[in-house]
C-alpha cells in the first residue's frame, strides 16, 4: 500500500477505496487510511496527502500535525481545495490501476 501510494504523481490524488481497489480488497478503504495515518513514523518520503475520500474530502488532514497542512500540501502542487474539499477532483484523480499501463507491475 505504501509502494502504491509513492507512486501517486505529484500535482495528482486518489482515493483509499482506489488503493483498496488495485490491492485486491475493495472492501478495505478504511483500512489503507487506518495505515496511512502512521505512515509519518516510516523511512522515506510517503505522500499520503495526495490521498483523499472518493468525494475528494481531506478526511486525513488531522494526521498532518496541523488543521491546514494537508490543504497547503495539496496547494502547492496546485491543487484547489475550499472548505476541506478537492475542487474538481475528476480533474486531479488517479487511478492507481494506471502503473499496469505503466509497467509497473
């Protein structure tokens, strides 16, 4: 889930259900937010702010040791969010199924 998750391109989200999804257990949203939540305390940079509810809600952002650091991480790659919501998340999306085209896996 972590390797899935490094792999989401910058200025880009997804969602939980969408990691959930590519790992074989759409059923498990929760629990790929329950990991990141503690992805801080891991080596290596995990950008787990590119990681969002499947309405494009920031429902992580008290993870991010701040009420705005996950919106302003998001910002800074040009992201639009209002009131704790991804603007336009259709436009930002990515399907963690696209590292198959990639060939990443």
């Amino acid at each position: 889930m972590y390797e899935v998750t490094k792999k989401i391109p910058y200025g880009r989200v997804t969602s939980y259900g969408a990691i959930a999804r590519f790992l074989g257990s759409p059923q498990s949203s929760r629990l790929v937010g329950y990991a990141l939540n503690n992805c801080h305390t891991l080596p290596g940079f995990i950008p787990a702010h590119r990681v969002v509810n499947r309405k494009g809600l920031l429902t992580g952002k008290h993870h991010f040791g701040g009420e705005t650091v996950m919106q302003q991480l998001l910002k800074n790659e040009g992201i639009q969010v209002e009131d704790d919501q991804i603007v336009d998340v259709e436009k930002f999306f990515w399907d963690p199924f696209e590292l198959l085209n990639d060939g990443y896996c």
